[in-house]
C-alpha cells in the first residue's frame, strides 16, 4: 500500500445506506471534503470517475484515512468488482490519483476510476454524484 487515503465519490460516501459505506466508515477517519481532475458519468444508478487533464474538469467526494488499509482495500476491490479473480477488464480499476483536500492540500489517495467504454452514459456536469 503506498497511501493510507481514499476517495470517494459514489455510494461509499457517507449517509449512503449500504453495507461497504457503513464499512468504510468502521473502518477509516473521514478527513473531510476533497475533489479531484475528472469528470463523472451516470453508469446505472452509481457513478463511474474519468480521469482528465482538463483543470475544469472537477469530480467532488469525500477523502478518508484508512486504519486497516490493505485488508480493507482487498474488500472494496471485491465490492468494486476489481479484486483478484475478476476477468479483464474490469469496471473499475482502482489508482493513486492526486486529490486536492478542501484546505487546498494536495495528496495521493487512491480511488476506483471507471474502465469501460462510456459511449451513450450521461455526464454529470456538476462533478457531484448527490447532486445528480
């Protein structure tokens, strides 16, 4: 593991009622708000990040520290349908990406950034999944 942080930008962010949401915040400290260079798209009813270069290209999440990072990435990636065993390509890859916290900080944190083709998947131009 070469960072204790994750981002976040879809169904794991806090107040999302599911099972790896309520484990990432067992199991991690939410640091607080963050952002980072891309742009979101509406997969099915969670999002998928794209990574730009494009400085107005600006995906909002949330940035947590986490206590038992290897082991819980293991889970996530399963959860992310990109652990050991998944055929290629997989949905989601997951990156150590750079991510700028809301104190204008910026940091590596790893993230799930989508991998498939987004032909015809409707953008979300705020950059904010909640706001879709």
């Amino acid at each position: 593991m070469t960072s204790d942080r994750l981002f976040v930008y879809g169904t794991l962010m806090r107040g999302f009622d599911h099972p790896m949401a309520r484990l990432l915040a067992q199991h991690a400290d939410f640091m607080g708000e963050a952002s980072c260079r891309g742009r979101l798209v509406l997969v099915k009813h969670y999002p998928g990040l794209l990574l730009s270069e494009v400085s107005s290209d600006v995906v909002h999440g949330e940035l947590f520290r986490l206590r038992a990072g290897d082991e819980l990435l293991r889970e996530l990636d399963m959860y992310e349908a990109c652990g050991e065993g998944f055929p290629e390509p997989t949905e989601y890859l997951r990156q150590l990406i750079d991510v700028t916290s809301s104190d204008g900080a910026t940091a590596p944190a790893w993230t799930y950034v989508y991998n498939w083709p987004v032909i015809d998947l409707p953008h979300i131009a705020s950059g904010r999944f909640l706001e879709h």
